[in-house]
C-alpha cells in the first residue's frame, strides 16, 4: 500500500480504547493497521453471507437470477 501521508480523526474516548484493545488482539502497532484489519475482516464477511454453508460460490453462482425476463442485468 503507498503511503501518502497522515491525517488526524477524531474518536470518542470510548472509541479509543476499543481501538487500543484491538491493537492487541491483532498484534499490530498502529490505529491505521487496526482499521484496515476490521475493513479486510468486514469485506471477507460479506462475500462470505454470499456463500452456501462456508462453500466457495463463483461470480457466475452470484449473478444467477439477477437477470430480467430480457436476460439483462
């Protein structure tokens, strides 16, 4: 990933320490890590609700049925 700079967010206190906690579950360093890490986590599980019983599911299984009686998407 390139890095381009830094930007400052702000976050409740609550917030924080949530974030703190999660730095050790993940064994990373920075607040960055962490976020990337729940974004990458959050994005397997919605391909993952896609899936039939944890089974791998092709494109092709996804698309199935989201045509129109003209066949378009």
């Amino acid at each position: 990933m390139l890095s381009v700079g830094t930007t400052t967010i702000q976050v409740q206190q609550d917030t924080k320490k949530l974030l703190d906690s999660l730095k050790e579950v993940y064994s990373v360093k920075t607040y960055d890590q962490v976020i990337n890490k729940l974004i990458q986590k959050k994005s397997k599980s919605m391909y993952g609700a896609l899936a039939d019983e944890g089974k791998p599911i092709s494109m092709k299984e996804i698309l199935k049925g989201l045509r129109d009686k003209h066949d378009r998407l």
